[in-house]
C-alpha cells in the first residue's frame, strides 16, 4: 500500500449529507431531552397536584371529623385541680356539645393552662412552678385548671406524640381524675425532645401507671389501670383531643379577651393572661396575686354578685 497517497476529501455533497445527518442527531436529542423534560414537569405537576389535593381532604376530613362524646371531669376541655389535688368532678362532655366554661370564684383565683406535652416552654414552666401550683392547689387557696391539647402532633418524627399524650391525660381524667396532677407532672418530668418520636403508648402506661402508685403509695388498682391502658391503646379520646385543641385555636377563650389560644403555655389567671417570664416563679406568683386582689376588689365593690370572699389571695409555697 503507497502511504503516500494524497487523501481523498468528502466531496461537497458528501459534507452536506453529513451536516443533515448531524443536525437530525442533534435534533433527535433535543426531542428526547424536551421529552424527559415534559415528563418530568408532568410528573412534578401530578405530585404537586396530589399533595394539594391530600391537603384538601385533609382539612375536609377535619372540617366534617364526626363529633365525639369528652371524657369525663374536663366539661369545661381541662380539668380543674383543687384541695387536697383532687379533681373536680363533672359529666362528660355528649358528642357535638359545646363545652362549658368553669365559673370563677372571686374567693378561689382559677389558674388555667393550655399545654402541649411536646412543648419545651410548658416543660420550663411545669418545672419552674409545678411545686407552687401543686401548694395553691392542695391548701383550696387556688384551682389550677389543665387543658391538654395537641398543637405539636406533626413534630414528632410521625409518631403523633402530642395527640397521643392528650389522649392519654384525657383517659386519666376520665377513669381517675384525683391522679391527673401527679400525671401531668409525671409527663413533664419525663418530656421527650421536639422533633422525636417521644414516648410509646407502653411508655405512657408505665407513667400512668406510677403516678397512681405515687398518689396512693402502693400498687395501681388493677381495674382502673386496666381501663387506662385500654384507653390509651385504642386512642379512645382521639377526636375529643383534636375537636378540643379546633376549638382552643379557633375559637374566643372563655373568661378572657383572647380571641384563641396561639401558643402554649397559655396561662391564665381568671381573665387575665400571664406574659411574664416562665421561669421566674416569684414573677409569677405576683401575678396571681395581684389578680387575685383584683378579682376580689371587684366582688367587693359588687356583693350582690357573689358572697363576700374571706381570703383574697393565696399565699406563695414556703
């Protein structure tokens, strides 16, 4: 073979047979490129589409959510502690009724508090005023009134912890209201982190559990622990929970000028809200005695609405 042969270039028609045939690959690959890309935007739009629309049937799962009858001792969606930390005891709430607001007695400031047991500030304030409430409470000089509700559920890893945990209090109050505080303080002594899974629903039996051993100082009766853990087991207060935290968040609070429950802890002291420090009790405790003061200036000035109050205010824990 003569290496040194002159090269043969393509000839005109050749070169423009090759362009056409690199424009139609070139052309070709730009078709399958806006293809791939119209099935992705197409696939994105479907996801987008489907997510408006389980967002949609979510709210109207909520909006029609079946009404559901409340636990017993919380007809006012908390329950109120007085003397000796026992529960005040009311009828439960018949489904579709609306809850009916505790009546303030100028003689016996009501503290009332909106927690979420997911919520650190709660937490915060439960360990920073726990021991003072409980003192209030037992000597009859105040009512501390709980509202468990469930504002957090989607913060928990998908494990529903603060409707789970609301449930659980609900099904205390209802089957034995006299050991909700020592439960309540149970579940903020033991409060799991925001953005966990938090505590299982054995978990929350063994906190029930002890917080009836702690009140009676010896072993849970086993009928009534039974019915609490059946309770917790088969979310029986599930739909309470979450039509009562609606209505906290939707809906005026009673004997206040809230018009909705927008954070927890809400804390209220007779109509008044407490936006002090949460963890500075003695600012607290001047709070409530200085409504305590107030409410009871006014039953004063007024005695046809009410008896005449002999101890205005309650005195702080020694």
């Amino acid at each position: 073979m003569d290496n040194d042969a002159p090269e043969v270039l393509p000839t005109k028609n050749q070169r423009r047979q090759a362009t056409r045939e690199k424009a139609k690959e070139l052309r070709d690959a730009h078709r399958k490129q806006e293809k791939r890309k119209r099935i992705f935007l197409q696939g994105g739009i479907v996801v987008v589409v489907l997510a408006v629309v389980a967002g949609v049937a979510f709210i109207l799962t909520s909006a029609i959510r079946p009404p559901a009858p409340g636990p017993m001792n919380m007809a006012s969606d908390g329950i109120v502690i007085g003397s000796e930390l026992e529960a005040v005891q009311t009828p439960a709430l018949a489904a579709g009724a609306a809850p009916v607001a505790t009546t303030v007695d100028p003689k016996v400031p009501n503290i009332r508090i909106y927690v979420d047991y997911l919520c650190p500030v709660c937490g915060q304030f439960e360990d920073t005023n726990s021991e003072q409430l409980a003192t209030w409470a037992e000597n009859g000089t105040a009512t501390v009134e709980y509202h468990p509700i469930a504002i957090l559920t989607g913060r928990s890893a998908g494990s529903q912890y603060s409707l789970r945990a609301a449930n659980a209090a609900a099904c205390v109050a209802n089957f034995s209201p006299n050991d909700f505080f020592a439960f309540n303080s149970l579940m903020f002594e033991n409060q799991p982190e925001e953005g966990t899974e938090g505590h299982s629903d054995e978990d929350l039996k063994k906190i029930v559990s002890k917080a009836i051993a702690t009140d009676a100082g010896s072993a849970p009766a086993a009928p009534v622990q039974g019915k609490i853990e059946s309770c917790i087991d088969d979310a029986s207060h599930k739909a309470w929970v979450q039509s009562a935290t609606d209505r906290a968040t939707t809906q005026p609070v009673p004997h206040s000028s809230l018009d909705k429950v927008k954070a927890t802890p809400t804390v209220l002291v007779n109509d008044k809200q407490y936006t002090g420090s949460i963890t500075d009790e003695k600012e607290f405790q001047a709070f409530v005695l200085s409504v305590a003061s107030e409410t009871y200036a006014k039953s004063s000035s007024n005695p046809s609405s009410s008896p005449s109050p002999s101890a205005p205010a309650p005195a702080p824990a020694q």
